[in-house]
C-alpha cells in the first residue's frame, strides 16, 4: 500500500512538471507561428473587409497587444482553471471537443491495440517456436514489412480490397448516412470500425512479432528449457508452461508504450476512413488555424501517452513477481 | 577469442576462405544492390525526364498494361512517370532533412555529454519532453507554427527526428568518456581535442552512419504522411503524399492501381533503407562483421 501511495505521488509530480514544459512549449511554438491569429479568426473573405479599428479592438480583446509573458500568465491562468478555450472550428469548448472526439476514437484505438496485440503475440510466438524455419522466415519478413508500409497506404489498400472490389465494409465514417452516433447499434458500430481498427493494429504488429520472437528464442535457449527437454517436454510444451508467461510482460509493456505511436496513426487513418475521431480533428484544427483545439490535442496526447507509460511501468511491479518481491522488501 | 576455439572442429572457418558463401560478401552485396535501388529511384526523373507527365486526355483511367506499367491517371498521365517523379522528390526531402537532423543531434548529443551539469539536464529534459508527445502530433504542432507549406513541412521533419540518434549519441560519448583508455590518455596528457579526434570519433562515426541511415525512412514516411494529410507539401508539388491522397478520390471509381502501385514502390524504398542501415550496421560492428 505504501508503495501505491508513493509509486502515485511521484507519478503524479512527473506530470506536473511534464504538463508544464508541454505548456511552454506549445506556447512558444504558437507564438512564434507566422499565421495571424485574428486572420485565421475572421476568415478568408472576411479579412479583406475589415477595418483597422475592428482588427484592434479583436486584439484588445483578446490581450494580443499585450507582451508576450503578460500573455502566457494569463493563458497559464485559465488553463489551471480547466479552460481550454472555444474551437473555431466546431464552434464548442475544446474540452467538449476532445470529450466527444476521444470516445469515438477510444473505440477504434483499443480495438486496434487488442489486434494487434493478438496478433503480434501469435505471429511473434509462432516465428519464435519454429525460429530458423521457413515459417519463421516467412513471418519475419511480413513483420518487417509491416513495420515499414505506411499507415495511410494500407488503409488504401484494404479500402480497395474490402470495400471497392468485396464490398462488404463500408467505404467511411463511423455510421451509416443519416444516423447519429449516438443512436448507432453495436453491430453497426463495429462494421464500420473493422477496417480503420484493422489498419491502425499495422502499427504494432510488426515491432511486436519481432519482439517476442526474439524473446521467445531466448527463452528456448535458456538452460531451463534445455533441462526440460531434457526431462522429456516437447517443444510445444515448453513454449506453453514457460514461454508464454514470460513473454506475456515484455509484450504487454511493449503494447503499452506502443500507444504513442497508436495515437499518432489514428491521425492518419481517421484521415483515410473519414472516422470523426480525435486524429481527424487535430487534421481540421492545424487546417483550419485553430489554436486552441490544437494545443488541448497537444495536451491531451501528453497525458495520454505519460498514461501508456505508466500503465506499462505499473503492470511490471504489479504482474511480475520479481519486480514486486523486490519492492516489497525495499 | 579465435585462438581458444580448436581449428578443425568449427566448419565455419573452412568456409571463411569462399567470398561469396559467407556473411560479410553477403552484406556487401546487399549493401550494393540497396545502393543501386535507391540511385534509380533518386536519380531515375533525370533519366526519364518530363516524358509521360503531359496530360492526354484520349487515354484516362487506363490500368496497367506494357505502354503504362502503372496504369493512368483522371488526366491521362502515365502513373509510373508521376510516382518515379514523385517519390524522386520525396527521398531528396527526406535525404535532406535526416542529413541536418542527424547532425543536430550530433552536435547536441557531444555537447551535452561533454559539457556536463545544467546543460546536460536541461537537454536531456528537453528530449523527455519532445518524445512524451505522439511523433506525428508533435510533427502536426512545428509544421503548424512554423507556417505550413514547404518551410513547415522542412522545419517539422528536421526539429523532430534528432532526439532518439541524440540520446544514443549523449549515451556513447559519456560511456567513451568514462573509459580506461580515454582517462589513461588524458593523464597521459594529451588535449581533449586529441582524444576527441582519435578516441571518440572513430567510435562515433559508425553510430551516426548508421543513426543517419536509418532515419532515411522515417524522414521520408513521414514526410509523405503529413502531405498525405494536407499539411506538408502544396497539391501543386506532386510529391508521393499527394499523389496518394489524390488517388483517395477515384477509389470509389475502382480505379485501384491509382493508390497501391505508387504505394509499394514507396514501400520498397522506405525497406531498402532500412535493409541497407541495417547491413551497414552489421558490417561495421566488430562482433557481426565477420563470419
């Protein structure tokens, strides 16, 4: 229990300090940005129509005349109270943005990790079991593959197999023409979200085949699989009663750390499939100069990976045996 | 090592005389047969020049046949001409922005190892916290603030790939630094600039070639994702990117070989980087290059 507390505590202070040099950051990224606030605010047609007197009364009201620390203080403020500021784009607060868009892409994001996963494990066990083979080979070389194609082009590519030519996915968004999303069926829901979750799990299959693969072969080599062999035990025994449990951490970590790069290819492949998730509205909000969408994504993405990151520090003191002797006794 | 293992027993080192059944020849030439690949698709335009770029409109959305290899495009533009153009474009932009990011973090990554203290803190802090972002938000958030267009899309490519190679880079030089023989030649007397010129850079050099080389392929991956998206390059540059999310349009169409033919040649490009980083890898560390 003490540990909890204390493992949480410093968490906690990480992501303190974290979310402060993410604030500095983004606001000297923006700051320095060549794209005229109040033009991007008003819009294209509207710029040429605008007065001298209106420009500086938006600036006034928006403390754009003030220096730029006197700026960063009172955005500070406001951000420790929890606002994150109005999305041009969509015309609501960012935080209700992001609320929404991130269900819709927590959806797709954990089904692909879950594929991912699976796979990657299966593949990564199977090279692992029958390394130097042709299967082992065989799916070597598909992971490296996978591991180098990118993500936008396989969208394409399932896009045009499964619904051009099979036509039995749908071809984008998340539900059919005319429904909400708040009143679509699971079933629906699901049809729509297998090819975008199918393309996303690319990502981590391949590092992760490859990963356990190598682990699984090392687990081959060890002296205690030699003594069961020794004691009689197939192959397929030994992968069973001491492979999988010890490659199911260094997996699970991995699944773990891996969710920055899920984040960052769910951008993409919401782009493709035309999915309202988050990776299409931080497409929309750099498009479309939205500033502030822009930086509570920025945020929100920190949190999000320093999440991932914990998770996979905490599953090893938690799962592994080791590990958590050793903390108890420290 | 060679002197303890008995001569006759081992099979490999009969073999070691043959140059072409061993490992090292192998990595040759693989090494070359990358090369070759990738100075075709470099420097391929300037062989076939503008030939096929014109439009033609008598023969629109034609599939691959002999006359075009990777069908044509709504225009009548020969596909295979378009993407050769196109990916020609998209490795230089990646050529050139992991060339000036790996040496950024050369230069960050001595600099911070040998200076020490605050310096050493505030940078590695600064790596922690570009890498605690999604690579592609990050990438999303410079080409952003530096404006979009070409110069974002530069800036963004080379301000965000030089933290990993930094770190290994930062890692190596403090390992050299703390080394008997580096400390024996500082004792002995001999300049910093000395030991980094015959201590350091010898092992350096390798690192960075291989760092460089092997970030070829993100640079370029992500180079043709953020045009892919809209944010990189201009719909007027036929980099890859764009050709690939113009090909998005006619997919309905059934117009396939519009988006996977361009697809997997970038694909070959992006693995024969990766092949020849690792090969070069192999050949030039002293436990993989022989045998």
């Amino acid at each position: 229990m003490n540990f909890l507390i204390r493992f949480t505590v410093s968490k906690l202070l990480h992501l303190m300090l974290l979310l402060a040099a993410v604030a500095v950051l983004t606001f000297l990224l923006v700051s320095v940005s060549p794209i005229d606030p109040i033009d991007a605010y008003v819009g294209a047609a509207r710029r040429v129509t605008m007065t001298d007197e209106q420009r500086a009364l938006i600036a006034q009201r928006w403390g754009l005349d003030q220096p730029l620390i006197t700026r960063f203080i009172r955005w500070l403020g406001q951000l420790l109270q929890g606002n994150l500021g109005e999305s041009m784009t969509y015309h609501q607060s960012v935080a209700a943005v992001i609320a929404t868009r991130f269900q819709a892409s927590l959806w797709l994001m954990a089904l692909a990790w879950l594929f991912s996963g699976v796979f990657g494990s299966t593949l990564g066990i199977l090279a692992g079991a029958t390394a130097g083979s042709w299967c082992d080979r065989l799916i070597r070389l598909y992971a490296y593959t996978l591991s180098s194609a990118p993500v936008f082009w396989i969208a394409l590519l399932l896009l045009v197999i499964f619904s051009v030519n099979w036509q039995i996915t749908p071809i984008c968004c998340a539900t059919p023409p005319g429904v909400l999303l708040q009143d679509v069926t699971l079933w629906q829901r699901l049809h729509h979200l297998i090819l975008p979750a199918l393309t996303l799990s690319v990502i981590g299959i391949g590092s992760l085949a490859l990963h356990t693969r190598e682990k699984l072969v090392e687990i081959l080599q060890s002296n205690y699989a030699l003594f069961a062999r020794a004691q009689g035990e197939t192959t397929t025994g030994i992968v069973l009663h001491h492979g999988l449990r010890n490659v199911a951490l260094p997996a699970l970590t991995l699944q773990f750390v891996g969710l920055s790069e899920l984040f960052g290819g769910s951008v993409l492949t919401e782009k493709v499939f035309g999915y309202p998730g988050l990776g299409d509205a931080t497409v929309q909000a750099a498009i479309r100069s939205d500033v502030p969408l822009l930086v509570g994504i920025v945020f929100f993405s920190a949190i999000f990976v320093f999440a991932g990151n914990t998770l996979a520090d905490l599953s090893y003191r938690l799962i592994d045996p080791r590990i958590r002797i050793g903390g108890i006794e420290r | 090592m060679k002197l303890s293992m008995p001569a006759i027993a081992n099979p490999r080192s009969r073999l070691q005389g043959f140059s072409l059944n061993n490992r090292r020849s192998r990595t040759l030439l693989l090494i070359a047969l990358c090369l070759v690949v990738l100075g075709v698709l470099l420097l391929g335009t300037y062989l076939i020049g503008q030939a096929g770029l014109d439009i033609a409109l008598s023969s629109r959305n034609q599939p691959p046949s002999f006359a075009h290899p990777f069908g044509t495009d709504w225009l009548g533009r020969d596909m295979f001409s378009r993407t050769l153009h196109g990916l020609s474009l998209s490795l230089w932009i990646g050529l050139l922005t992991a060339s000036v990011s790996a040496v950024i973090a050369l230069a960050i990554g001595t600099l911070s190892a040998t200076l020490g203290g605050k310096v050493d803190a505030a940078i590695t802090w600064l790596i922690d916290v570009a890498l605690s972002l999604p690579h592609l938000v990050l990438i999303i958030l410079v080409a952003f603030a530096a404006g979009g267009g070409v110069r974002g899309l530069l800036l963004a490519i080379i301000i965000t790939h030089w933290m990993s190679l930094a770190r290994l880079l930062r890692a190596e030089v403090l390992q050299l630094k703390s080394s008997d023989y580096v400390q024996l030649s500082s004792k002995l007397g001999r300049s910093p600039l000395w030991i980094a010129r015959h201590h350091l850079l010898p092992h350096l050099l390798p690192q960075f070639l291989v760092g460089l080389i092997l970030l070829f392929p993100h640079a370029i991956l992500h180079e043709a994702g953020l045009t892919f998206l809209g944010l990189g390059l201009p719909p007027e540059i036929p980099a890859i990117g764009i050709i690939l999310s113009e090909s998005m349009r006619y997919l309905s169409a059934g117009y396939w070989w519009l988006a996977v033919l361009p697809g997997v040649v970038l694909l070959m490009a992006v693995q024969a980087f990766d092949i020849l980083g690792q090969s070069v890898r192999a050949l030039l560390d002293p436990k993989t290059s022989q045998g």
